[in-house]
C-alpha cells in the first residue's frame, strides 16, 4: 500500500462544477497535511495547508478525517484556471528521521468550458 | 513570500557529462534543503536532503557518488548528476523550509525546477 493515495484521475468536469478530492494516507502519526497544485511542466505551489478542524480559502475547503486517515479538497465554482494536477502532502512526525514531506501521485483535473 | 530560486531551468547535455543545479534561498536561512525527481506522470520522489555542513542524505536507491550533493551555505544547495545518461533525464526540483525542523508544521517552497534531458 502507498504511504500516500489519491485516484489519478483525470477529473472531467464543465466551468461552475463543484468537484472534490479525497485523498488517504498509512501513517497514523503523520502531523501535517497541505494540498499543492502543480501545472504541466511546472514545480508543486502551496495550495493549502490543512487543519484538524478544516479550513477554507476562497473557493477551496480542506478537510482532514485522523480517525479514517484521510484529507479531502473542495473545489467550489470551477474554473478554467484551475485545471491541474492536485497533489495531496503529508508530513511525518516530528523530529525523526522520516521528518520529511511524502508526496501522493496527485489528481488531475480538467475544467472545460 | 520565502522564495527558492533553482538554475538552470532546463538544460539539455551530452551522454556522460555532468551537470550542475544550483537551488538558493532568496530572502531566507535554509538549514535543509531536499531535492525530488520527477518522472513524467509520475509524484515527486525524494531523492535526498541536503543539510548545510553536513553529508547529504541519500533515499533508498539513490546513488550518492552519481548524484553529489553540496551544501556550502544556508542558501546554497547544488546537485552534480554525474556521468549523465539518457535515463537520468527528468525533472529535478529543489525545496527549502525556513522554519527549523523540531518546529515542524512549515510547508515548504519549491524551486522552478530543472528539467534535464541527456542525449
């Protein structure tokens, strides 16, 4: 099992759709959780950080879930611009060596006109 | 914002060359810096993490005599693929936190990346 899962994808969906992404991770005593948006051919951006007690940002709502291990994105209102791939990030414990962000294989999402 | 800036962008090199990135810390101290690769339609890989004055430390897999890590200072990590070969050709791309470890919680910032691609 990955340490790190998300359904590829792509997500088809038409300009003003709500559209979500889920995403499950294996280590329980992961302690930080982000979504980072990356373009074709481009470096991962900081979308959000998620919070235990979920967050929103503009159109875009984090959610975190301990007890079933999984973090989830809401997109509102579909974009064109928001066409990418999602990439859900967590983030081991603290002060170990696996101190370091683990990558899921990230969803893609095509808004069409 | 923090801001990690990654040279060159793109670079295309011979079969058997090596080839230099530099990734620095603009407006920030980076005790770490970690360099991922990625494959086309696949998530970035760790690939090591680099700690200023110190040895690199290598991921499972990753050879650590073909792909030397330098961190001289606390904005300057470099990443030398030597011997370049055709399946070295990816996307390389750097990362830094500005926040110390034991703080944890800091998402971190990446560089443009590097695509290489040996011929």
């Amino acid at each position: 099992r990955k340490e790190v899962e998300q359904d590829p994808g792509p997500f088809n969906v038409p300009e003003g759709a709500t559209v979500a992404f889920n995403c499950t991770y294996s280590n329980s005593a992961s302690q930080s959780f982000f979504w980072y948006r990356q373009d074709c051919r481009k470096e991962p951006k900081l979308l959000m950080s998620v919070y235990s007690s979920g967050n929103e940002d503009g159109r875009f709502t984090a959610q975190l879930n301990r007890a079933s291990q999984y973090i989830s994105l809401l997109i509102r209102d579909s974009k064109l611009s928001d066409s990418a791939t999602y990439l859900c990030v967590v983030r081991g414990s603290f002060n170990n060596a696996g101190n370091m962000l683990t990558f899921g294989g990230g969803t893609r999402l095509m808004v069409k006109p | 914002g923090a801001v990690v800036s990654q040279h060159p962008s793109w670079v295309i090199c011979k079969s058997g060359t090596s080839v230099k990135i530099e990734c620095r810390s603009l407006d920030f101290q980076a005790t770490t810096m970690f360099w991922y690769r990625q494959f086309p339609k696949q998530s970035l890989m760790l690939m090591a993490t680099s700690n200023e004055g110190s040895k690199a430390t290598y991921e499972q897999g990753v050879e650590k005599d073909k792909f030397l890590i330098n961190h001289a200072s606390l904005t300057l990590s470099t990443l030398t693929v030597t011997s370049a070969h055709p399946e070295d050709s990816s996307f390389y791309i750097c990362s830094a936190s500005f926040l110390p470890e034991d703080r944890g919680g800091s998402p971190l910032h990446f560089g443009n990346g590097t695509r290489l691609t040996v011929t």
